[in-house]
C-alpha cells in the first residue's frame, strides 16, 4: 500500500467511517504513518479525528488532535460532532470550551452540535450563552443555527425564548418546521403542532417523512381520527406511501386511536418491513388489548430475522403480562439476556410488570432488584404486583421505601391507585384514608374516579357498607361504573341487597349491556333467598337481551393452552378428569366440605345446585392440572369472569389436600392457594 497517496489515505479512512469499521480505520492510519512524514498535513488529521470520533474512540480522536500543531475549527468541530453523535454531551462542550481558548472561532457547524450538547444536557444556562456567542459571532441568521438554537430553548423548557427565536429566524427551512412541529409534541401541545403544519402548507412548503411523522403524533396525542386519516389520503396523493418510515408512523397514528384494522391493512401494504415496522404492529396489537396477536407477530419478525431491541422486547412482554403468559413471557425473557437488553429500564420495568401480572412475584421480585436503574414505572409495576397477589404489607413497605430521601421518586397518579387498592386488600381502613387524604396535600395530585373507588372498595371491605355509600353521595365527581361496582360487590359479600340495589340501579344506568352487574344483584337475592326478585332480574336481562358471557378457565401444560367451561367433556382426557373431580370429592367430604350453593343461579333442589356449582370450569381446569403437570410445580389458571364463593373454598381446601400451590387469575386479582389459605384473604 506504500503507492497510495495523501487523497487515497484519505478516502480509506472515510471508508473505515462509511462502513463503521474501527479495523480498517486504525489500519488506514498505521499506513499514513508509516507512508508519510511527521507532521501528518492537517486535512488528514482532520480525517482520522472526525473517524476516531465517530466510530465512538474518543480517546484515539484527542489524542490525534493534540498531536496536530495547526488545528482548526474544522479539527475541533469533528470532534464535538463525534462527540454528541455518541451521546458524551458533556465532553462535547468542554471541547467547544479548549476550541475558544485557542481562540479558534466556531462556525455553522460547530454551533448547532455545541446547541445540541446543551438541548440534551437541559442545560438553558449554557445554551443561551452559546446563543450569545452565535450572536456576536454573525452566525445567528444562518438556517442551521438559528434551528438549532430553537430546538435548544424547546428541549430546556424555554417555550417563551423559543417562541421568541422563531417569530425572529428571517429563514425557516424544512427541519426549523419538523423542529417546531415535532417540539409541539413532546411539550404537550398537539394543536401547536398541527397549526404549524397547517401554516407550513399554506406557505407552500413540502413535507418530508419527520413532518408527516411528527404531524400523526400530534393527531394520535390529540385523539383526531379523522385529521389523521386526512393525512394518511394526502401521504398517498404525494406519493410518499412507499415511504417505510411514513407506513411506519400511519400503522403506529392507527393502533393509539384503536383502529387495528386499518393499522393491519398499512403493516400488510409494506413490501419490506423493518425493524421498525415489526416493532409498531407489535405495539399496536399490544395497545389494543390484543395480546395474542402481538405474540404471533413478534414470533413471525423472529423468523424474518428481527433482533431483539429494547422497544419490541418491552411490547411483547406487556403482550404476555395481558394474557398471563408466563412461559412466552420467560422466553422473551431469555432473548432479552442473549440481546444484552434486559438491563434497559424499560424492559427491567416491563419485566417487573410482566412476572407480577403472571402471578410469579418471586420472579417480580428478582427482576426488580437486579434492575441497575429503576424509574416511576417499575416502582408502580412492584408495588401493582403486591397489591394484585394479596402482599399488601409488603405494597406499603415498598411505598415508604420509594419515597424516602434516599430514593426521592415522586409518586403519581397511578401509584396512588397501587397504593390504595393495597390499603383496601390489607384492611388498613385508616392508612387508606390518610393516603388518600395526603394525595392533594402532599403530592399534589388530584384524586380521580380510580381513587374514589379505591376508597369505597376500602370501606366496603372492612364491612363499613353504609359509609362507603355516604362517601359516594359526598363525592365531587360524578361516580363511574368502577365506584358503583366497588359498593355491590360489598353489598354481596355483607348481605345489603337494599343498598346493593341502588349500587346495581345506578351501574344499569351507566352500562345498560353488562350481563355482570346483573348476575350479581340476582345472585345477591338469590342467596338472600328472594327467588322471585333473583328471577326478575334475570327475566329482565333476557327481555333485553343481554346475555351472560359464558365462563372459561384456561391452563397451560407443555406450551398448550388448554380451555374448559361449565360442565365441559369435550376434552380428550376427560375420563381422566371426572375421575379426578370424583376423587376430590370424595377427599373433601372426608375433610368436611360442605358445598356453598347460596350463589347458584337457579332455584333447584340443594343436590342439582351442588352439582351445578361443582362443574364449573375453574374446577376442571384444576383437575385437568392436577393430572397433567408434574408434581411440586404450581398450577396456574386464567378465568375470564369472577371466581365463585364455592370454587373459591374448594380450591382453598385442595391447596391442602394435594399439597400443591395454585394460582388463579380471575378477572378482578391474582387468587394465591397453598396450605389452605388464600392470599385475597377470603374477600374478593
């Protein structure tokens, strides 16, 4: 290589930068030393600097840097380029400093990364002073820099500063607009964000793939279908819906306004997917409540090829924690080590959420603590975790512990709603209330519906029926469905089908359609004894037509979810099952189990209501478990309605018999049986 000349050096180490190649860099430069005479001419220095610096050798950039006796601001500027391109913010601007101190000017480049350093610092001290020197240095009407100053006082909170230095920029190019829009945004603001386009256009400028991008943030923060879709009809008149980064954002604009559909038809349109792609539908089946298909399609980018990034890993694991799927979620896990992206805090958080959902809190726990950085959302992901399994001790210690000096985490709305409903699990009737009584005075959060209910749940728990419905009728919000079911269902447990027939009335009211609330007022009467008001209330339901959705318990054994329902013999191993079901039986009456029938649905002679409640799916999915999973392993079962007061004591009594754990999720909380005790401790 001895021919090559200074020019030919040159491209090889731009090469070594286009290809990301720290070998061939490094060789590229043995071969100027070895081929060329100290000193090494300036252009090539500047060359290995700006190659050091962005291959991430910082290092290797100033020391080639100090060695060069004629450096300049284009020497400095590839340094605190390479700088802020790696994210060392704080070195790029001490860089800028040593370049001032050789009295060496900057120039339209070196600001707007200096501005940039700063932005992402939240450092508005040091930005308006790179401000100033732009200023006086004649640089302030230059396109770029005047951007970037903008886009600087946008990422410090200086709104009025930034609105100031727009009104006064003489030239405003496609990214001052995308820097505006995009800003817009991320401050909260939406319908900035959309004037701005709106203004953008009408002055006759062209969108690019970030304005369009920027344009559907906006619409999907603000809820606007129907702009967005204006948007999505105009990317497609201007030909840009080949554009993957623009489908991208349309598929993800369509899943935050529920339209699955139409983000389904995008994500198909696209000929090559991306990562990004991938990571979108994936997101939103996820915010869809569509678990199972955010699985499916994160195993079919798995076949393309995807690797696992931070983003896909943490959708896919709230895919799991919505549908309990713990196996699924323990082998996401396992790609997330081998993709080394298990430490990122958004998926140690969703980690936390994802075992604490699936009823694993040791696992919830172990994640937690390994976690070497913990924000907001892991604290509320453990302490949701305690509150859902019945360890409400264990939810408040975690709350004291998160808002002690030593970790200082501020709590927010949803903590206070972990918070609460551990109170209402636990019984601690009075630290509920001075919790709940501290959220406006202390943290200065202003209690919501979620936490009303939390505090009549709280009350209803510990039997305070009455109160809880005079702090209903005190409340300065109008009471939701979630407030008015927190007080039937202790008006169920408590015996106050009265009062729980206004809770019911009022629930009726506000959701005509739920088959819920009525099975549960005619199941109050019915255990009451009043058949004929029990049989009206289920008359009424059918003179409407509303229908009881039908109860089904799953269980997973060897990667196969396995369904039941009430009275099912459909399954192949079914003898297997009722020989199961009679054995238990008989072991229960022997430990003298008397069936509660108080809530069948019907008015039947005492042994068909026996046998009614004795065939309900959670029992069968239990048998099936029984006989299908190995010993010493817990038992996991998923319902998709409430579990009865008879399944409940049964389940109880068998933790104890057959000396296994089980674990049921229903479709309020986590049911954990073992040594015939359950962790809801008998309310639920």
């Amino acid at each position: 290589m001895s021919f090559l000349n200074p020019n030919a050096l040159a491209s090889l180490v731009e090469s070594a930068v286009s290809t990301h190649s720290s070998i061939l860099g490094r060789s590229a430069h043995a071969q100027i030393i070895k081929t060329l005479e100290a000193p090494i001419p300036s252009f090539l220095s500047n060359h290995l600097v700006n190659m050091y610096s962005k291959l991430d050798l910082p290092n290797s950039a100033q020391l080639v840097l100090l060695l060069n006796p004629n450096r300049s601001v284009v020497t400095w500027t590839s340094l605190i380029a390479g700088s802020v391109q790696n994210g060392y913010f704080t070195a790029a601007l001490v860089h800028f400093s040593n370049m001032r101190r050789e009295c060496i000017q900057p120039n339209d480049f070196t600001f707007p990364c200096a501005l940039k350093a700063s932005g992402s610092l939240r450092s508005p001290v040091t930005g308006k002073q790179l401000h100033a020197l732009a200023v006086k240095a004649g640089q302030i009407q230059d396109v770029f820099v005047g951007c970037s100053v903008f886009d600087m006082y946008c990422k410090t909170g200086l709104r009025q500063d930034a609105s100031k230095m727009f009104a006064e920029m003489p030239e405003r190019n496609i990214a001052t607009w995308n820097a505006y829009i995009s800003n817009s945004v991320l401050d909260g603001q939406p319908q900035n964000a959309i004037s701005a386009f709106i203004e953008f256009r009408r002055l006759g400028g062209e969108p690019n793939s970030i304005t369009f991008c920027a344009f559907l943030n906006a619409c999907s923060d603000a809820s606007y279908l129907q702009l967005g879709r204006q948007l999505h009809g105009f990317v497609i008149r201007s030909g840009n819906e080949s554009d993957v980064s623009v489908a991208n954002g349309i598929i993800d604009f369509y899943g935050k306004c529920r339209e699955i559909n139409s983000s389904e038809l995008v994500f198909d349109g696209i000929g090559n997917p991306n990562d990004v792609s991938w990571c979108s539908m994936v997101s939103a089946y996820e915010q869809n409540d569509e678990g199972e298909k955010a699985c499916v399609v994160f195993l079919r980018a798995r076949k393309e090829g995807l690797e696992p990034t931070d983003f896909i890993v943490s959708s896919v694991l709230s895919a799991c924690a919505g549908l309990a799927g713990l196996e699924l979620g323990r082998s996401v896990h396992a790609l997330a080590v081998k993709a080394c992206v298990e430490k990122n805090v958004f998926v140690a958080s969703a980690l936390v959420d994802m075992y604490g959902k699936c009823g694993s809190i040791e696992d919830c726990e172990r994640a937690f603590h390994e976690m070497p950085d913990r924000n907001l959302i892991t604290w509320n992901a453990l302490i949701g975790a305690y509150a859902h399994q019945g360890h409400a001790d264990m939810a408040l210690a975690m709350f004291d512990e998160m808002t002690c000096v030593s970790h200082e985490v501020v709590p927010n709305y949803v903590t206070m709603v972990c918070v609460l409903s551990a109170c209402s699990r636990a019984g601690a009737v009075k630290v509920g209330l001075e919790i709940f009584e501290s959220m406006r005075e202390v943290y200065g959060i202003e209690p919501g519906a979620e936490h009303y209910a939390c505090v009549v749940d709280l009350l209803g728990r510990a039997g305070m029926v009455e109160q809880a419905y005079e702090f209903i009728r005190k409340m300065p919000i109008r009471p939701t469905i979630s407030v008015w079911g927190a007080l039937l269902g202790a008006c169920r447990v408590y015996g106050k089908p009265e009062l729980g027939k206004v809770a019911a009335d009022n629930l009726f009211e506000l959701d005509p359609k739920d088959s819920g609330n009525h099975v549960l007022l005619s199941n109050m009467f019915a255990a009451a004894g009043r058949w004929e008001e029990a049989n009206l209330v289920r008359k009424e339901m059918k003179d409407v037509g509303i229908k009881k959705g039908a109860g089904c318990s799953w269980i997973s054994v060897k990667n196969e979810v396995h369904g039941f329902q009430a009275k099912d013999t459909s399954h192949e191993r079914n003898s297997e099952i009722q020989a199961m079901l009679a054995k238990l039986r008989r072991d229960m009456k022997a430990a003298g189990y008397v069936p509660d029938t108080n809530f069948a649905l019907f008015d039947l002679e005492e042994e068909e209501r026996e046998t009614e409640v004795w065939h309900h799916s959670e029992k069968i999915a239990l048998a099936f478990g029984l006989i299908a999973i190995p010993p010493g392993v817990p038992i996991r079962i998923t319902k998709n309605l409430r579990v009865c007061v008879d399944c409940h004591s049964a389940i109880k009594l068998i933790s104890g018999i057959v000396g296994r754990e089980i674990i049921v999720r229903d479709n309020n909380r986590f049911h954990h049986f073992r040594d015939n005790q359950c962790s809801c401790r008998d309310y639920w």
